[in-house]
C-alpha cells in the first residue's frame, strides 16, 4: 500500500521558517529518488527539491540557499527544511518519487502560506 503523508506546514511571515516531513511507504522510500514539490494557483507543479538514496541533493534556483532536504532513512521519511520563506513560496507541498509518473498517487499535501 502507498503511503505518502505530509505534515508540518502552515501560516509564517515573510523571513520565517517552517519544517515539513513526509512519512513515505518503505518500497517507495527504498526504491526511489525522493522529492519535494508545490503547486498553487500560480504555480504549477513544480519540483522544488530531490534526494537520492546516496543523499545528493538538488534544488531549484528558485529555493536554493534557503531550502534544504534530508532523509531519515530509519524512519522513511523526509523532510524540508524552509528558511527565509517569501510569499511567492505559498504552495501546497507535496513529496513523491522523482521523477513522477502518470498515474502515480499523491498525498493530500501540505499547505504552506507566506503572509504577514
């Protein structure tokens, strides 16, 4: 059975911080490049971050610097650290195998606002 449940998001002002974790079913986990992505209104989805099993990590120009992931492999989650937030990081985030495929399933997400 998939798993793939996101936590950790919410309401902070413009230079805040927020953690999000993403509990992930083990045969995914363990297969799969992992990746954080957001979607609103504005943006479509986009991926934001990825880590691979090895723990190299990638980044969008757009979250680079103040943006970091990191896996727990004991735990099969993974988490985005988000420093230095901006309004335009208001998103729902979601994490899922990079890259992902048609027909693949999506959690509910988490929402993230930006917002003083």
């Amino acid at each position: 059975q998939v798993q793939l449940v996101e936590s950790g998001g919410g309401l902070v002002q413009p230079g805040g911080s927020l953690t999000l974790s993403c509990a992930v079913s083990k045969s995914i986990f363990s297969t799969y490049v992992m990746g954080w992505y957001r979607q609103s209104p504005v943006i479509q989805r986009e991926l934001v971050a990825r880590i691979f099993n090895s723990g190299i990590t990638n980044y969008a120009d757009s979250v680079k610097g103040r943006f970091t992931i990191s896996r727990d492999n004991a735990k099969n989650t993974v988490y985005l650290q988000m420093n230095s937030l901006k309004p335009e990081d208001t998103a729902v985030y979601y994490c899922n195998r990079v890259p992902s495929l048609a027909g693949d399933y999506w959690g509910q997400g988490t929402q993230v606002t930006v917002s003083s």
